[in-house]
C-alpha cells in the first residue's frame, strides 16, 4: 500500500504499522491487503466490487477492519460489502475512510454497507471519515449504511467525520425485530464550504426494540449541513433521537426529525438544538484563565468528543 | 490585597445596582458578603473578577490596577469565581473541568481529594458529563471544586450552599475552614448561611447596592441575629436573610 493510504489509516482506523485480526485494506478502487481468520471469513463478491464478511456465531471478542481509502484525485470509488454476523457473536467493525487529493481531479468514496444480525449478535461499528491533502479537487464520501437485526441483537454504531471532507451524505436505514437494540452516536465537524447531510430511517418492528441516535454536529464558515431522521414505532418500542448542532460564522444547519408511531405503545422522543456556543460557558472557561479562543476549541472538542 | 475605590455599575437601562463600594479585603481572610436578594452582591463579585466591567472606580489586586484586565488576565493574576448558576456543559466531564481548572492532568486521588471537600465521591463522579444530569446541588459542589482546584489568591463562592443537603454543607463549611486555617488564600463567599457567617474573620453587608456595614465578624453577627425578620431552621442552617 501507498504513503497516503498508511497516513490515512492511521487516521481512521486503529492501524500502527499493523492491523489485528481479520481485515481488508481497499486502496484506490482495488485490495491493498487482506486477512482472514478461522471465525471471519473475507470473500470478493463475484458480482460487484466489494467484500461478503461471514462471521461465525458464536465468536467472541474479535475484530474486523475495512479501511478504504481514496489517495488521487479522479478516482470514484464504489464499494459493496455485506457483513453476516451469526448468533451469538460479539464483535467489533471498524470501517474508516480517508478521501485524498493533491490535485484538481475528485477523490470520492462511496460505500455501502450492509449488516445482517441473527438472533443475539453483538456488534460494535466504528466509522471514522477524513479528507486531506491540498488538492482543489473535490473530496466526497457518501456512505449507505443498511441494518438487519434480528431478535436480541445489539448495534452500537459510532460514526465520526472528523475534518476535510467537502460533502458528504450519509444514509442510514435499520429494521429492527423483537428486543433488538440499535445505538447511533454520530459527530460531524464542517468548515469553509463543507456541504454533510445525515439521513436516518429507522423502523422499530419488534415488540420491546429500541434505538437512540444522538448526532452532535458544529458548523464553521460556510458550511451546510442537513440533518433528516425518521424513526417509525411499528410495536410497542422506544426511540430516542437527538440533534445538537453548534453554529458559528455564516454556517447553515437544518434539523428535520420525524417521529411516526403505528402502535399505541411505541414512545418515541425527539430533541434538536441548534444555537452558538453559549457565551456563559466561554466565561466559565476564561475564568479558568483560558482565552476565549482556547475556551470555543474546549468547548467545540468536547462536545465533539 | 483587593481593593474596591468607589466601585458602581449602572446597567445599560440606568439602573444603579453597585453605588460607589469602597472595600478592603486582607489576604489571607475568609470575608462574608451577606444582604438581601437583589442587593447586588453577585453583580459586586462579577465586577471583581472581571465579569461585568464597572461603570466608576477601580479596582486594585496587591497594589496592581486591574480595572482594565479582563476576564483571562485576572484569572491568571489569581481571581477564581465560582458561579452562582454552574454552567452546563455537553461533551466536557467533571474530570476535564476540574483539569482545566487545575491546568494539568490529575491523578485519581487528587480528584478524589478535590471533589471530597466538597461532599462527593469521585469514584461516582469523575466521568460524569456537566450535562443537564447533574442535579442542582451536584452541579453546585462540582463548580465549587472547579474553584478550589485553581489554588488561586483570591477565590470568590457566590452562594455556596444553594440547593446543596445539609451533610455537604457541613463538609464544605470545615473545607472553608480548612482554607482559613492555611491562609493559602483569600476567601470571598457570598451566603446567608449563619454557619458560614459564623466562621468570618469579616463580614460586610450590602444593601441596596451599598456597604450598609462591614467589620469583623464579632461585631456584625450579633446585629445580624437580632434582627426580627431571621428565618429559623430546626436543622440549624438558619438563613439571616
Ligand atoms: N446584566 C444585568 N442587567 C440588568 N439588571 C441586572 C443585571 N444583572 C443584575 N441585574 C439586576 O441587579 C440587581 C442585583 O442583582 P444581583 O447582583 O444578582 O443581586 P444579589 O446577588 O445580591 O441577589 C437585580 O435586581 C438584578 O435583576
Ligand atoms: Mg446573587
């Protein structure tokens, strides 16, 4: 693999000149490196690009990584990969993503994902996203994220968009049977001309699921940013979202949750919160003897955190 | 040494709520504002540690004019001020406040130690977030620690004991005398509470925006208790006013 693609992983993913366990590395459209284990099955699909992961039930404690990294401009990289985690397992997923270019050409990645849960898998998904490089090309990621869960399973998901990216959209959708538990927490930071869109569609069909999304997003400059969640209580469930959003400059950001309950016991909550940095908590901080642009980065990392 | 001379703050509207304060407070005193709600003490304390800047007067820390520092600069000169209202915080945990505050890292027992003066256990506290889940006496106690990590010259407490219970607040008056008795620093603590009163070298009474009395605390308190309209609580936190 590349220089880039290495400065790049070492971004996203948990990559110290090593990955551990079962992995793939996608560099530039093709597989720089890939790794299986006697529990985690990698596979090319035959059809499209992209990867088949079968992970056995029962396995416990183990991790796969799918870095995918976009290190020029002109590539546009569009990927499938479907994750069939069997029952019982508890595992974590780590797909980070890093678009770069130093030159006028584009650099996108566009990954869909889809994650198949049988009864009482566990699963930790971690997704990190950065654009570098002093390019004027555009640097895009647009992820599709489909959830399956069946009975008790577990998705806890954790998506972060740290910097550089241009624009972004992201589409999240998950199905969830009986007692199964979905977790999103995502951070979204964008500056200058940044354009991110977050779209969530989540139906609670099982008796006793639940889901919490929490998006904590600030926007700088002359960013954009969409925020569309619509979370559907088919049964007797609960659902909880929350937008916070922080503004600053000349930034834009639009929240549009959309609760629909089909079932007299579905109880769904949503909060949104857009506003600037509160001034008092700039006061607090520079009665600590910080200045007021050492307390807004406190304050913005924090929340962000 | 802090000296108020001819301190006033109008607000924009013409309001005079602070009128020509004159005040001196020694170093190394536990000094007790007290008077009734409204009667301009926070707005007192806000100008002192550089909140609020004053309409008229100045204001001197050990000789030094700092009338025209703002908020930061007095705060590294040595002035800490803990809020009557703790500012909530999404994202930020008691630990990471109370670090800041300290400006390093803290070990566990530090933590330990700091939020023990003020009545909670840090094994339950440490991670918690300055969010909205924190009650009003915890996030009180958790401000008051803020304050106390600084070691600062001058620590300023704007009604310590609001909606913190009874066994805190017999913890936090010991740590106050605690801090008398090192003569670290200098304590300024805004409370009707006659035990915190009672500990006073000094105490000084506004009224109205004005220093009604000031002087220690064996001549004030006396008056103070004898005036009709004292609340009295089985408990023993009697509120003078
Ligand atoms: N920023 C402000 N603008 C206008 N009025 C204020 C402001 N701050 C305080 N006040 C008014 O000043 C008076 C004194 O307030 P404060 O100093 O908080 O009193 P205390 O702390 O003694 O209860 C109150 O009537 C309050 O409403
Ligand atoms: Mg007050």
């Amino acid at each position: 693999m590349n220089k880039i693609t290495e400065t790049l992983m070492r971004i996203v993913s948990e990559y110290d000149g090593d990955l551990k366990g079962a992995y793939n590395i996608r560099e530039d459209g093709g597989c720089a490196a890939r790794q299986s284990t006697e529990n985690i099955k990698i596979e090319s699909k035959e059809d499209k690009p992209g990867l088949e992961v079968h992970i056995k039930a029962g396995t416990k404690g183990e991790t796969v990584s799918i870095p995918a990294c976009v290190t020029r401009g002109g590539v546009d990289d569009l990927v499938y990969n479907d994750f069939f985690v069997g029952e019982d397992a508890d595992v974590t997923i780590v797909a980070g993503c890093g678009v770069h270019t130093d030159d006028g050409g584009d650099a996108r990645h566009n990954g869909i994902h889809r994650f198949f849960l049988a009864k009482g898998a566990k699963v930790l998904y971690t997704e990190k996203h950065v654009g570098t490089g002093e390019g004027t090309g555009k640097k895009s990621i647009d992820p599709v994220t489909e959830i399956f869960m069946e009975e008790d399973s577990v998705l806890e998901m954790d998506t972060v968009q740290i910097r550089g990216v241009d624009r972004s959209v992201r589409k999240t959708s998950a199905t969830l049977a009986a007692r199964a538990k979905l977790v999103v927490r995502e951070r979204i930071m964008t500056d200058g001309e940044d354009f991110a869109q977050t779209d969530f569609d989540v139906v609670l069909n099982g008796e006793d699921s639940g889901a919490d999304l929490v998006s904590r997003s600030v926007a700088r400059g002359k960013s954009r940013q969409v925020f569309n969640s619509w979370m559907r209580g088919m049964n007797r469930c609960t659902g909880h979202s929350e937008c916070d959003a922080i503004l600053a400059n000349d930034a834009n950001v639009v929240a549009a949750p959309a609760l629909e309950a089909d079932h007299v016991d579905a109880e769904l909550i949503h909060e949104a919160a857009i506003g600037k940095i509160a001034g008092e908590q700039i006061l607090k901080l520079r009665t600590l003897g910080l200045t007021e642009e050492e307390a807004e980065e406190k304050i913005i990392s924090g929340f962000l955190k | 040494m802090l000296r108020l001379e001819h301190v006033a703050w109008t607000t924009p509207d013409g309001d005079q709520i602070v009128r020509d304060i004159d005040l001196t407070i020694g170093n190394g005193k536990l000094v007790v504002i007290t008077g009734p709600n409204g009667s301009g003490k926070t707005s007192l304390v806000k100008l002192v540690a550089g909140i609020m800047e004053p309409t008229s007067g100045r204001i001197y820390l050990d000789g030094e004019d700092i009338t025209d520092a703002d908020v930061t600069e007095r705060a590294k000169k040595g002035i800490a001020y803990a809020f009557q209202q703790p500012v909530k915080f999404k994202g930020m945990t008691v630990k990471d406040m109370l670090e800041l505050a300290a400006g390093e890292d803290m070990p566990f027992v530090n933590v330990c130690g700091l939020l023990g003066k003020v009545g909670l256990c840090a094994e339950e506290y440490i991670d918690r977030e300055l969010s909205g889940s924190l009650s009003g006496g915890e996030s009180k106690r958790i401000e008051i620690a803020t304050v106390l990590a600084r070691n600062a010259k001058l620590s300023i407490f704007d009604e310590p004991e609001a909606g913190i219970d009874l066994w805190s607040f017999t913890r936090l008056v010991e740590t106050f005398q605690e801090l008398q008795n090192e003569q670290k620093g200098t304590l300024l603590v805004i409370s009707h509470q006659e035990r915190i009163l009672s500990i006073a070298d000094e105490i000084v009474v506004i009224a109205d925006g004005v220093v009604e009395k000031a002087g220690p605390r064996d001549e004030i308190l006396p008056q103070l208790l004898a005036q009709p309209h004292m609340a009295c609580c089985p408990q023993g936190k009697r509120e003078i006013w």
